[in-house]
C-alpha cells in the first residue's frame, strides 16, 4: 500500500523541550537555584510514529477495473471481489462471477457481475452491481426490473436460489480494522425476506434476516486482519422460493489503523 495515499494525519509534529541557562524552565526535582549547565536531547514526535488511517469504500472503489478481484482506488490489486457460494463456512469453496455488464436490465449505467443462474433472460444470478446511471432506477418504469427501486450509487446484490451473493475485501496490509455494513431490502412488493453475514473468512462476525419491508441492519467490529485476510458480505434467500424478491441493497465501509 501507498502511504502517500493514507487519509489522516500527514504532517510534520515537532515538539520542542530545551532545558538551558538560568532563568530557563528548571528540571522537576531541583530548585529554582540549582546551576543548570546542559540541554536535554530535543525529543520529536514525526508522523511515521503516529497512527496513520485508511478507508475502503465498496461503493467508491466499484468498477475501478472491469476485473474480477480488481483493485482499491490505492492501487493495491486483488482487494474487492464479487463472488458466489453456498458454504459460508469454507470460504475456499468460494467462486468469482465472470459475466460483467454494463447495461443490467437494458438500463445503461448498471453496471453488474453475474453468475450463470438465469431466472429471468436479462436477470442472471448471483448479481453483485451498482447503479452509475446517475438516475434512481425505478422498477415501475421497467418491467424486465419487476419493482426493483435502485437508487443512484447504491450496490445492489441478489442470491441464486443456490448460492448466495458475496463481497470480498482483502486485506493488503497488516492492521487493525473497524468494518460496518448495511443492508436494506429494494424489493418494494414482494419476497418473504434475506440472510446476511458478515465473516472473517470462515468465522462470523455478525449477521441475521431481514423479512419483507425489513429496516436497513448495520454493524461494526473492530479486528486484527493480515495481508491476505479476507472479510466477506454475503446475501442470501430466506427461502429456496422467495429469490425472486431479494435484491438487497448493501454498503460497506473498511477503515485500517495502524501504529
């Protein structure tokens, strides 16, 4: 990772302590009288030895390269990946969706990963997309969207009835991380609800449903993570039937602390 591109604290902090001739502040322990004959060694205080920070934005970073895993806006490669599985406890079974759009339901601007489930001809699933059309897309325009509301910016994310849609972020330093997601249903007329996790690697961190019309869930934990240590978002049906219905709108924020 490029320090230079660190949010935080970025300057020089010097501070000063000159202990000299008489009349010069006196030393705790001596008396004002005592013959004060040397200076104490200058003690600095430089940026490299303070806390520096970082934030990762899922909605900021996507589609900074049509790849999958792609890039953070750092330039470290292979954080952010968009991914499909159902045994959330063995990430390693975990595959990447390699069909990408940038016209999701003919609306350009939606730009999308999919898996190769099809439940509809222009809907294939699991999707991991964001709206970059500059417009709210709104489903009772589009009858190919079927009351999907997607506003502008949002990262949308739908499961197959098989596999759940997932977010990968990888770390590329060693720190500590305060991770929040949230969630919120987009689907305004039907559904009976999703799952949602969120995991180190295979370890959960927090997680739970949403029914239908269900309030936004968020979350925030604070962990160690190593180069390679991924934390995963995943999305899944509540039910085998009710995949139809769960597109799921989803942010997620990743801020590093080090020193």
């Amino acid at each position: 990772m490029k320090r230079s591109n660190w949010i935080g604290i970025t300057g020089l902090i010097v501070v000063t302590i000159t202990v000299g001739s008489a009349g010069a502040l006196s030393p705790i322990g001596t008396s004002a009288a005592a013959s004060v004959d040397r200076q104490d060694p200058v003690v600095r205080v430089t940026a490299n030895a303070l806390p520096h920070y970082v934030m990762w934005d899922l909605a900021s970073d996507f589609g900074i390269t049509a790849t999958n895993p792609q890039p953070d806006s750092y330039g470290d490669a292979n954080v952010w990946s968009w991914r499909q599985g159902s045994n959330l406890l063995h990430p390693s079974k975990f595959t990447l969706l390699h069909t990408y759009t940038t016209k999701d339901f003919g609306v350009t601007g939606l730009d999308s990963w999919h898996g190769p489930f099809a439940s509809q001809p222009e809907a294939l699933l699991p999707q991991v997309g964001i709206n970059a059309s500059r417009a709210v897309a709104d489903g009772s325009t589009s009858s190919e969207m079927g009351g999907i509301f997607w506003p502008k910016n949002v990262v949308l994310v739908h499961p197959s009835p098989t596999s759940d849609a997932i977010i990968g972020w990888t770390s590329p330093a060693t720190m500590t991380v305060t991770v929040t997601a949230t969630v919120a249903k987009l689907d305004r007329d039907c559904g009976d609800g999703i799952t949602w996790r969120l995991s180190d690697g295979g370890v959960k961190l927090t997680g739970g449903a949403i029914g239908k019309g269900g309030n936004p869930k968020g979350t925030v934990r604070a962990i160690p993570v190593s180069v390679g240590t991924t934390i995963y978002l995943e999305i899944g049906p509540a039910s085998d039937h009710g995949y139809f219905c769960d597109s799921t709108g989803v942010s997620l924020t990743v801020t590093g602390r080090t020193g």
